[in-house]
C-alpha cells in the first residue's frame, strides 16, 4: 500500500493478490488539487490496468466538474482492457453529481464522426429531398395562383402601400446596377462581335446582333438574375427571419394568411417593376452599343436605322413578356425559400442562398422552355 497526502486531498493506491486495484480518495478533490491527484492515481492504473477498480469516495468531502475528469479517465482507462470499475462509499447528496462522470462510451478518447452512409443511402435521401422540395413546390405554386386569382377579383383588399414599397426597393433602388449592367452589356457584344465580323466585311450587322440579342434575350435574362441576387434573396432573408421568429405562426393564429399577406404584394411588386427595369436595360445596351460602332465611324442615324430595321414589336413584347414570368419565379421562389426556413442560426443564410441559386437555375430555364415555345409559334 502507498500513501500521498496531498493537502488538501489524499489518494491511496492499492491492489490485491488477484490483481484488482483500489483507489481511495478522501479530502477535497477540485481544479487546484486535481493535477496532483492526477499523478498519483491515474498513472499508476494506466501503468498496470485492473480487471476491477473499486474507487471509494466515502472520505471525499468536495468534488467540483473538474475532479469528475478524474472519474471519467479512471474508467476509461479499466475499460481499454476490458475492466470495470465502481465507486464506493458514495452518500445520497454525491450520487447523482459523480453519475455525470458516467461516460457512454468510455473506449472514446476523443468525439468521433458520425459514420457516413453509403453511396445507396446517400441517393436514397438525395431523391427523397428532391421529390418533397418539388411536392413543396407544386403545392406552392397551387395556393400561390389562387391567391394571385384572389387577389385580382378583391382588388381593394390588396396591400397597395406594401405592394410600392417593396416595388421601390426591387425596381426604383435597383435601376442603377441595371443600367450599368445593361450598358457594360452592350458594349462588350458590340467589342466582341466587331472583330469576328470585320473578317466578312458585315460591322454594319453590329447593330442588328446587339438589338436582338438584348431585345429577345438578354435584357430579361440579366434583370431577372439582378433580381434574383438583390429581391429575391431579400425576400428569403425577410420571411425567413420571420419564420424563425415565429411571427408567420403568430400570422396565422390571427387569422391572416402568409400568402395572401406577405407574397401576393412581393410577387406582385416584382411582376410590376422587372419589365420596366428590362426595358431600361435595352436602352442602355443600345447605348453602349453605339459608342462602340461611333469609334468605329458610324454615324447616329445609322445606328437607329440599323436599330428599328432590326427588331420589330414582337421581339419587344417577346423580351417583357420573358422579363414577366422571370419575375413571377423569383419572387415566388425567394417566398418559398423563406417560409421554408428552419431553426438555428444559420438557417436564414441558408434559406437565402438556396432562393438565389434556385431562382437562377429556374429562370433560364423557364427562358430555354420559352425559346423553344416562341420559335415554334413564330415569335
């Protein structure tokens, strides 16, 4: 037998012929008396690990978190080889405090990851997702288009100053960026289209290439992805702070709809504004245009005979109509994306990247669904 005093505590080492041990602790066992207690009770057992470890604490007058690491360690140790270990001498008011150093796992030295699941199970719940995000969606879009219809037979009970607020911020506030992207847009089809044409002698089919391009593509296309990077995503962060907070719960408990309260005047904001911000988006493209084919050498009537020769109504009322339902899928999807938001504090950044990305991806698609349409229509 060897005894340690160390003051205030003392730890006393034992073993018997058969080759269990005993550890006896008796004092006041905390953080400064620990590491003391440490070497005098931990090392010993590691160095020759029991089958059985009986520790007795009946002398023990105080243990803080700290002396429960003691415990813990000592029964991870035993049971590396297999061993068990029990405390003894334990009064009513220790038990439930030296049960939390109880570990469920005492082999664990460290936390370890969970184990990833196999490629199978991996698509399993990949599929699975996508199937209940398109369920979610579907049923969105359903409730969404019979508020819309709703909300064109009530219009007196649509939210009018909401609606303009929300559509100075997506239009009014957005129309600069859109109009530098539409100029910068401009001028680079017009820089990259001179040199490959000039090979043909056809710069003068500048102008025609721009218009088109803008009038039927491109000036929907780039307000819609504006629109899904400034609104959309705004939308999401919105509803999805909501969410977290509990005020849709709230909504619905006072008898008002989500829907009808929150995305019909988003929806409706974005639909008003994002044909708007398309067509200012042309005009600019048409501007930068024309500073390329000036340093070129081409007159400004020119330019706008090449311009009205090109397009015609068709492809104007093409490119709004595009700029239209553009609208009408990002503000629907960045809603979406809100009232999806789950809890914790990551979840709104969450929900608003997912309201971008989707809002992008279902956007050109929607433009690839209409290309096609439109050309087998005649537009």
């Amino acid at each position: 037998m060897t005894t340690t005093e160390i003051a205030p505590v003392q730890v006393t080492v034992s073993r018997d012929a058969g080759g269990n041990a005993r550890v006896g602790l008796a004092g006041r066992l905390d953080a400064t008396t620990l590491p003391e207690a440490w070497s005098q009770a931990v090392i010993p057992i590691r160095k020759n690990l029991p089958a059985q470890l009986t520790v007795d604490v009946a002398g023990l007058s105080y243990c803080d978190g700290a002396g429960l690491g003691l415990f813990a360690e000592l029964r991870r140790s035993v049971a590396v080889k297999g061993g068990s270990m029990q405390l003894t001498g334990v009064r009513p008011e220790q038990q439930r405090f030296l049960d939390m150093s109880v570990l469920k796992d005492p082999l664990a030295g460290q936390l370890q990851p969970a184990p990833q699941p196999g490629s199978i199970t991996q698509l399993g719940k990949s599929t699975w997702l996508i199937i209940e995000d398109l369920r979610q969606l579907v049923a969105f879009t359903g409730e969404l288009t019979v508020t819309l219809f709703w909300a064109a037979t009530h219009p007196h009970k649509v939210r009018v100053r909401e609606t303009l607020r929300i559509a100075q911020k997506a239009g009014a506030d957005a129309l600069g960026v859109v109009n530098l992207l539409g100029l910068l847009i401009g001028l680079i089809l017009a820089f990259q289209t001179a040199a490959p044409l000039e090979r043909f002698g056809a710069q003068p089919m500048i102008p025609t290439i721009v218009a088109i391009a803008m009038a039927r593509e491109m000036a929907a296309l780039i307000t819609a992805i504006i629109l899904a990077g400034r609104s959309g995503s705004a939308f999401a962060a919105e509803i999805g702070t909501m969410q977290v907070t509990e005020e849709l719960a709230a909504l619905k408990t006072l008898g008002l709809e989500p829907v009808r309260f929150l995305v019909v005047p988003r929806v409706l904001a974005a639909m008003l504004v994002t044909p708007l911000l398309s067509v200012f988006c042309l005009l600019l493209s048409l501007v930068g245009a024309y500073i390329v084919m000036a340093a070129l050498g081409y007159s400004l009537s020119f330019y706008v005979n090449a311009v009205i020769g090109a397009i015609t109504y068709r492809d104007f009322l093409g490119g709004v109509f595009k700029a239209f339902v553009f609208a009408l899928i990002v503000a629907a999807i960045g809603c979406l994306r809100g009232m999806q938001t789950k809890s914790g504090p990551g979840a709104v950044g969450d929900s608003t990247t997912r309201a971008v990305v989707a809002g992008i991806v279902l956007t050109i698609l929607a433009d690839a669904v209409l290309g096609v349409v439109f050309y087998y229509i005649g537009i």
